[in-house]
C-alpha cells in the first residue's frame, strides 16, 4: 500500500510542476520526468542514517521491484 501511494504522490508532484511551467517547454516527456524523480528518490533514499550516529551509510542496496 505503501508503494502505491509513492506512485500516486511522485505522479501528482510531476503534474503539479508541469502545470507550474518549471518544466520549460510546451509539452511533457513524461518518461525522462519519471526517471529523474526515480533518480532523485533512490539517491534521497540512499542518504538517510541507519543507526544513532547520524552517519551516512558508505553502501546503499537498493532492490527495485516493477510489477
């Protein structure tokens, strides 16, 4: 359930600035979007401290899974 909501929510934002205009053209490529926010999530992701010492891992594995 979790995931799906991730989905709904990376979707609206990528519409919301497209209708904002951040996007600088007058049509979406949708994919390259998609991707970039994938990118960006995977990296927010791989930043977040795992134990008490607030320390950025040195190693993230990340298992993708598409349906």
């Amino acid at each position: 359930m979790v995931e799906k909501k991730r989905e709904i929510i990376l979707l609206y934002n990528l519409l919301k600035k497209e209708r904002q205009g951040k996007f600088l053209g007058k049509t979406v490529q949708f994919i390259p979007h998609v991707t970039d926010k994938i990118k960006s999530m995977i990296t927010e992701t791989a930043n977040i401290p795992i134990d008490s010492s607030n320390k950025i891992p040195e190693i993230c594995s990340i298992i993708i899974h598409l349906p």
